[in-house]
C-alpha cells in the first residue's frame, strides 16, 4: 500500500505537533497553568467505577449541567471528547464533498485538517493587518460560500477577540452555519453561547481543556438551537464522550471560582508579560487570551532552540505566512513567566556574543 490507497481528500495530511517533552515547562499549549481541576481531581479520587457499562450515550449529565450554567436547555448542546470532536461533527454534519469552508488566516491550524476530513475545500481568508475580520471577504458572494465558515475567538494564534459587530454581520449575511469556536472565552469574559436560540445558523463550540484545565480528560461541547443540535447529535459518534471524563466535567462546571482564579490571575500577568517580552526587544501583539503571539528580536528557530535547550517549550509559528518570525507562549504564573523570560534572557545573550 502506499498513500495514492488514501482517499484524495486526505493524501497529503500529516502528524499534528508533537514535541519531545520529557521534563520541559510547556508554555507551547495554552492550557491552564494553575494545573490540575480541583473539583475534577477531586472526582475522581472518589470515583467507583463499573467498566462494564456504556457511558450514557449523549452525556446527558454534561449537558444538564451546561444548560443549568448557561441558562438554555439540554437538548441545545452536543458533548463529546475535545471540542475538536465537536468540530469534525460539525463538518461533517454540514460539508457536501467539494464545498468551500471558510477558514481565517491566521488562525487555529486543524481547521483545515478537517475540512479535508469531510473532503470539503478549503476557502481561506486573510484577517485584516490588525488581525480583525475581513467582513466582505468572510462572507464572499454565491453558492461558492455558503457552506461551513469558522471564526476562532479569542483567535489563535493571534489571541485576540474579533469584534462582536464584525461577527453579528457575518452571521446575518452568511447563508449556510456559522461556527465561533470560544476555546480561550472565558479568559476574554465574553460568549455568544446564551444567545444561540435567537441565530438560525449559529454553533458556539467550548472545551475543557483550555480554562478548566482538564486536556488530559478530552471533553468539549458545541451549543446551537435546538434544531441544528439534533441535527449534530444524531451525527455524533454516540458514546464518544467516556463517564470518568464526563463526571470530572460536571464537578468542574460547579467550580466556577476555580475559572475565576484563572481567568483572573491571566489578567493580571498578561500585561506584565507583555511589558516585559517589549523590555527584551519582543513585539507583543495584543491578546484576550492566556497566551500571546509576540514576533522574535532574534531569528525564530534560534529562539525556539534556544528555549528548547533550557528546558523551556513554546510554540513557533515564524514560518507562517502573516505571522513571520512569531512564536506563541501561555501566559504563566509570575514564577513561571519569570523561568521562561529568564530562559529567553539567556538564549539573547547567548545570540549577541
Ligand atoms: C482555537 C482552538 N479550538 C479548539 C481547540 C481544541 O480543543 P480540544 O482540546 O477541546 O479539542 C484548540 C486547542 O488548542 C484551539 O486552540
């Protein structure tokens, strides 16, 4: 066998990220970095399990528990494993083979992964040089467009929030569904998910691994009106979401001062990172998220090493277009942003002798 046995729409995928780890501090994902979910945790030392039974099919407890947080009704959300199983759904729900999905540049890379997935085409459209929505652009004209089109906000890798007029536009002139993949939302203190009920064409997709600091346990979850959600969950591979993950959700969505803890310590040292990646002849972009896209003083590649060296990860995107000579760091604790800026102190020195 060799890969022209692969279906033509997904040929010429390759590997996701996947970095040597061992003991490096990871500022290179974006995850919550106060650690462990307490509440989760705390689940989970208790738990009783029966592994002989199915997990309930469409995770009924989760998405009580979401209506209750978001004051809609169980039967507007879908859960699953990782808002990128929410995500595949989606496209696959709505993606004929051959239509266009519109897809930002920059933004989160495995969009386009599964657009070839649900072997549509890729319509990629650049943000404006602020990083806003190009709204004429987004929308485009005709039949060409009115598939699927996606807008990540908070964006990554950029992190910030487009703006709420640009995506209104956009929901109202864009005639097939409209994600708004809010992974970093909480730290921007800013959802659309309240008001699904009012948008014909409206997915709001969420995750667990992000601000609820449980990656490892892979839960994520869409919310959109009540038609467009049975439409997804009778697409849903049933069972996909495991009952240890999702009784460690449902104790973590009751924990919402745990969120404010680290919504608000993000806050507080975003700044104070920024400043001080500015001090070292960074350019920081501005961000709503717990991370921040910042160009290199110095080559990116030797940054990256460089880190890599001392035991530091972060991501690079400096081989992107629009984001050239870019790397992507987690906004850390003080403790942690002082490790990692001491780290890129050091790797400076090492590149101006
Ligand atoms: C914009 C965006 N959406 C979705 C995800 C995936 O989240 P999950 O872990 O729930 O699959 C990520 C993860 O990095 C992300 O950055």
């Amino acid at each position: 066998m060799d890969r022209s046995s692969m279906r033509r729409s997904v040929r010429d995928l390759t590997m996701y990220y996947n970095p040597k780890v061992g003991s490096a501090l990871r500022m290179d994902t974006n995850t919550n970095v106060l650690g462990s979910n307490p509440a989760a945790s705390e689940y989970l030392k208790n738990l009783k399990l029966d592994l002989n039974g199915y997990p309930n099919t469409y995770s009924d407890g989760l998405r009580d528990a979401l209506a209750d947080l978001y004051g809609l009704k169980r039967e507007n959300f879908v859960a699953g494993n990782g808002s990128d199983e929410m995500l595949n759904t989606i496209y696959t729900t709505f993606t004929e083979p051959g239509a266009s999905c519109t897809v930002p540049v920059p933004s989160y890379s495995l969009y386009s992964y599964l657009v070839s997935l649900a072997s549509g085409k890729l319509r990629e459209v650049d943000l404006t040089e602020d990083f806003q929505l190009d709204v004429d652009a987004m929308v485009g004209k005709g039949e060409e467009t009115n598939s699927v089109l996606i807008m990540p906000t908070p964006n990554n890798p950029t992190g910030n929030c487009f703006r709420q007029k640009d995506i209104e536009e956009i929901l109202a002139k864009h005639p097939g569904i409209v994600i708004l993949d809010e992974a970093y939302s909480e730290y921007a203190r800013n959802t659309m998910i309240s008001k699904v009920d009012e948008f014909d064409n409206l997915i709001v997709c969420k995750t667990f691994s992000k601000a609820y600091a449980m990656a490892n346990l892979r839960v994520g979850y869409c919310a959109s009106n009540l038609k467009v959600a049975d439409m997804l969950n009778s697409v849903k591979v049933p069972y996909s979401l495991n009952s240890v993950s999702e009784g460690a959700a449902i104790a973590a969505v009751k924990d919402q001062d745990f969120i404010k803890r680290s919504v608000d310590m993000v806050s507080e040292q975003r700044p104070r990172l920024s400043k001080k990646l500015k001090e070292m002849g960074f350019e920081p972009y501005p961000s709503d998220s717990n991370f921040i896209l910042a160009k290199s003083p110095i080559d990116h590649v030797k940054m990256i090493e460089g880190l890599e060296k001392r035991n530091v990860l972060i991501r690079d995107f400096g081989s992107k277009r629009r984001t050239e000579n870019c790397v992507r760091m987690t906004v850390g604790t003080e403790e942690l942003n002082k490790i990692m800026t001491d780290a890129m102190e050091d790797v400076l020195a090492e590149e101006k002798i």
